[in-house]
C-alpha cells in the first residue's frame, strides 16, 4: 500500500529514521541502510530520494561518495530539525495517514461531472439525487 503524504510527512520519516538509529549531529548513515529501512515503511522509495535531495537543498542533511559507498550525514541543523519530529512510530504514521488524506482531497477533480453518479452538476435529474435511469 502506498499513501501519498505531503512532503513535510515524508521529511520527517526521513529524519526519524536518523532519530531511530540515534544518529548524532554531524553523524551518519550510509545510503544503503536508509534504502533498507525505508522499505519497512508504506511509501515509495522515489519519496526517499526526493526527501534527501529535499533536506539536502535545505542543510539538514549531506551526502558523500567514499570508497565504501555514499553516506548521508545529519548536519546540526538537521539535528535542530529532530526535535520538531513527531516521538513515536504510531506518532508518525498517524501523520502520514492524515497527510495522506489531506493531499487525496487536494488531488480530487472539480468539474461539473464532480456531481452524484458522474452527472453534470446542471443535469435535473444529477441535481435532484436521482439515480440515471436503465434504457
């Protein structure tokens, strides 16, 4: 199951993750035990990477190419950041499931045919809750 959460959601699982592994100010993980805790969560790993790059962009979080692989490091601000990230795993899924309702509603179509049984909001019969008649 996938949930389309808002991005500030999907942040802060990034960063609990960080918090989860008590990761320090200017410590690190590396790329590969992120990808493999993230797959426990119910988001797409295309969320990971637009997070990092997010948190990235922002100074909370950098990345760097070793010979053992790519690490991504919790700078200070990312530290400062941590205390603002809901406490509990049930914490941050309720934040990702309302997240996830929030941004459905958001996405939903308006048009006329946004109308009981997909009839035009201008049709008598749509306008009355009346069902489409069988021919």
């Amino acid at each position: 199951m996938h949930l389309h959460p808002t991005e500030g959601a999907i942040d802060d699982a990034l960063m609990r993750i960080f918090r989860d592994d008590l990761i320090p100010a200017d410590g690190r993980l590396s790329l590969t035990t992120l990808q493999q805790e993230w797959a426990e969560l119910p988001l797409r790993s295309d969320d990971l990477y637009q997070a990092l790059e997010r948190l990235t962009l922002a100074g909370r979080l950098s990345s760097e190419c070793g010979s053992d692989g790519v690490y991504v490091t919790l700078t200070p601000d990312g530290m400062q950041r941590l205390r603002s990230v809901p406490g509990t795993p049930m914490e941050i899924w309720r934040r990702l499931r309302d997240s996830s309702n929030l941004a459905a509603l958001d996405r939903r179509p308006r048009s006329p045919l946004d109308a009981p049984h997909n009839r035009r909001a201008d049709d008598p019969e749509a306008a009355a809750g009346e069902a489409p008649q069988a021919n």
